[in-house]
C-alpha cells in the first residue's frame, strides 16, 4: 500500500513512513494510493467479531504486510486492554436514542481510540527501526490529553501539545497539564486553536526544522487516526444491522477538524453501506456553510459550550477535496492557494452536487446545544455531553441515526449543569484532576516563539 500526498509533489510512501512523516513534506496530508473494498460476504462475517478482532481486519490492508499480522494484533490488543467498556466503543439505546459511546478510553474522549494505538505503532516502529520522534501537536481540547496519555514516558518520544489558553475546559486542561513524565511538555497559547494548528503546520514545513529534530505528527493530519477512527463505523454498523450486507444505516458526528467525518466517508468509499453522515458543527460553521454552498471561507473563532468544535479551518478538509476532485492533486493545490490569497476557495457546481450527496449538515447553537443535553436528560435519564448533543440535534429529524458520543459528559459540567441542574458523575479517570500538580509554559501564539520553546528544550535534554 503505497501513500501520496493531496498535493501531488512527494513521491509515494510505505505504511510506516506516512506514520512517522505525518505531514507530508509538501505541505499536504497523506492519503492511500488507492482504498480497499470490502465485499458484502467480508461485511457479513466482520460483523460478528468483537472490536479488537475487527479492528485488524479493517486496518490490516492499509498496513499491506509492512507490519506482521502477529505485532499488528498484539499493538491492537495492547492499545484498548485499558478501555473500560469490554465492546470498546458500545452502542447502547436509550429511549429510542442509538448512541455510539466512544469515551471509555483514559481520557474519556474518542481521540483514545486512534491515539492510544498511533501510540505504541510510534514505539514499536522507533524500537524496529531506530531513531527519536519529537511529536509537536495543537488541540482544541481532547485532542491533546489523548496523545499525552499514548506517549508519556514511552522512550524515544517526546510530544509538545499547544492549546489555547482559556479556551479549553478546566477537566481538559487538568488532564494534559498534570500529566509529569518528562517526556511530555505542555505549552499554552495566547491564542486560539486555529492559531496552535497554523503554527504546527509552519513547523511541519519548515523542513530542515522538522528534518532536523525530528518531528512527527499526532494531529488527525496523520494517517493512522483517520484509519483508527474507521474501525468503529464498522463495528456500530455491525452492531445494528445484524451483518446484513443490505441494511443501511446513518451516523450523525459532531465535527470540527473533520478527522471523524473523514473515517467515516472513507468507511463509506471502502463499501460500509451507510447513508451520507450527518455532520453537526456549532456557531464555527465554515464545514457547515461549505456543504450548503460550495464555499469555503474561514470567518472569526467563537468561543462556544463545545469547545473542541471551535475551529475554522478543518485540516482534514484538504483530505476530502483530493477524492472530491478524484485525485487531482493540482486542483487541490490550486484550491488552497486560492485560500490562502483571499480566505475562501470554491468548488463547481458538479462539485457541490457531489458534497451534498456525500454530506448532510446542521449548525446548532449553544441554547439549542442545552436544549437539546435538557431534552435527552428528561427523556431517557441519559447525559450528553455538548459535543454529543450538537449530533442528536441535528439528528433529530432521523431517529434511526447512530449518534457518536464523542466525550464523556463529565469533562463538560459547567454546560451539564446550565441544561440539566446537576452534573455528570466523573468516572475514575477524572476525579482529582482539579487537585493534582500542574506544569506548564505559556508562549505567544507565534511560530517563532514555540520553535525558539522545542528547539531549547531538546537542546538541553540532548545536553
């Protein structure tokens, strides 16, 4: 299986090289060459298999033998032995409510799933074949934890996390900034998200940096999170159709860089016979007015109940628009330019009939956000968290749809308790955050001051 970049100037790599190149050296993100399809017989018996098992059928042709089966099952099985539900990511019906719970990971986020494996595929990968990787990652929330949590105190790694100072949640912020390994270093921006992701990205390009120490990518800008996140379309479709090859379903997923409708378009193209997924945005709609309009144009960072939505510009945007425009790796170019001149780029009007035939799309604010976590709490008992809750109202006029919970409702309270009058209990992983020592520097939200931060930081750990 070979790997290309969605802008067309790097020549293809293997499974293991996309991993630890991350972002591709063009400035594109790294997609498959071509993508494997599943037949309805092999649909019908991965339905049956438990997540683990399913999750190294899915992945495997991807990998294309660069990992043997053995390791690949013994890194799966090792990255979700810790997951508190047995199924994984279970899902359960309440009131009539299907919820595809992804948030019994140690971080009680769905950013486990994918981070927990990238995690030890970057240690097994660095123990075969040698070398350090420094991972340099933004978050808008959960991001952040998930990765620390899948790294800290591996050998080899370090991993510096930005997030925006003030605009993630204290629970988030607890959870990155009390994890002490000395391979994790937590840096907080005066700024926003959209400002952590531009900064990664200058370093990511800045290539003899990147080449230099070693930089690596855990960003849904990596490959191996896209293909992670795929494995639970399959198995929440296998849980509800039966393994019926015929039975459709649809999955309605609160989206802000688009990693997660990513894994679940490129689920679709693989033969998972699902409807188009109903993406849920917040008041930061740039993903939602693109669906109704074909345009593309990033507009100012609201700060919102659903905080790890507050984004602009999606990275794994430019994934989509290379298959949207069947691999044309000069149009996508053409696109991005046209964005970076003038802050919008537009598709035709071919094109647009093709986004909306693979997209649905709802903008839910933040009272609707409430209601709707008010709603679903006097109906069936069940919390939401507000991420979750953007989902189930822009599902609302298709009760069939698989709504992804995408956190626990817990790491969001203030918001729990505005709809509801009481909050979500914390499971285990959570509880103590607020009273545990906390380290970390803030910077400037400039590429220069966190590059001057890594490079003074490794300097001294190789001295």
């Amino acid at each position: 299986m070979n790997y290309v970049s969605t802008r067309g100037r790097v020549d293809p790599v293997g499974f293991a090289q996309a991993v630890l190149m991350g972002l591709a050296t063009d400035g594109g993100l790294l997609v498959p060459a071509s993508i494997p399809r599943v037949d309805p017989a092999t649909l019908r018996a991965w339905s049956a298999l438990n997540f683990k098992d399913l999750a190294l059928e899915v992945i495997g042709p991807f990998v294309d033998g660069e990992i043997p089966r053995d390791d690949l099952r013994a890194l799966i099985e090792r990255s979700y032995a810790g997951f508190t539900h047995p199924e994984v990511t279970p899902v359960i019906d309440s009131g009539g409510l299907k919820v595809l719970e992804l948030f019994h990971g140690p971080t009680a986020a769905f950013k486990d799933v994918a981070l927990q494996f990238l995690g030890n595929l970057f240690e097994y990968l660095l123990a075969r074949d040698g070398g350090h990787l420094n991972i340099v990652g933004a978050t808008s929330g959960d991001t952040g934890s998930a990765a620390i949590y899948g790294v800290r105190g591996k050998a080899r790694i370090n991993i510096f996390i930005l997030h925006p100072k003030g605009r993630v949640s204290p629970i988030q912020e607890r959870q990155m900034t009390t994890v002490l390994d000395a391979n994790v270093h937590n840096i907080a921006i005066r700024g926003t998200f959209d400002d952590g992701q531009r900064i990664v990205k200058d370093l990511f390009n800045d290539l003899p940096f990147k080449s230099g120490y070693q930089l690596g990518a855990v960003n849904s800008i990596n490959w191996a999170r896209i293909l992670a996140q795929t494995v639970y379309y399959f198995y929440a479709w296998g849980r509800v159709s039966g393994g019926d090859p015929d039975r459709r379903v649809r999955f309605a997923v609160p989206t802000g860089n688009f990693g997660d409708v990513f894994a679940g378009y490129l689920a679709r193209r693989m033969g998972l016979p699902i409807d188009r997924p109903i993406i849920a945005t917040n008041r930061n709609d740039i993903i939602s007015r693109f669906v109704h309009t074909g345009v593309y144009e990033a507009g100012a960072v609201y700060q919102t109940l659903s905080p790890a939505m507050d984004i602009q510009l999606a990275s794994n945007f430019e994934r989509y628009l290379y298959f949207l425009h069947d691999g044309d790796a000069a149009a996508v170019r053409g696109l991005l330019d046209d964005l970076q001149r003038t802050g919008r780029l537009a598709v035709d009007g071919a094109r647009l009939a093709q986004v909306r035939e693979d997209f649905s799309a709802v903008a839910v604010s933040d009272p609707q956000t409430l209601e709707q976590i008010r709603h679903t709490f006097e109906a069936s008992g069940y919390i939401l968290c507000p991420h979750t809750a953007t989902g189930v109202w822009a599902a609302r006029e298709r009760p069939d749809a698989i709504c992804l919970a995408t956190a626990h409702p817990a790491k969001f309270n203030e918001a729990v308790q505005a709809a509801i009058g009481r909050t979500a209990a914390a499971p285990p992983s959570l509880q103590g955050l607020l009273e545990r020592e906390a380290r970390c520097v803030e910077l400037d939200a400039t590429t220069a001051a966190v590059r001057d931060h890594v490079r003074s930081t490794l300097d001294v750990a190789v001295v």
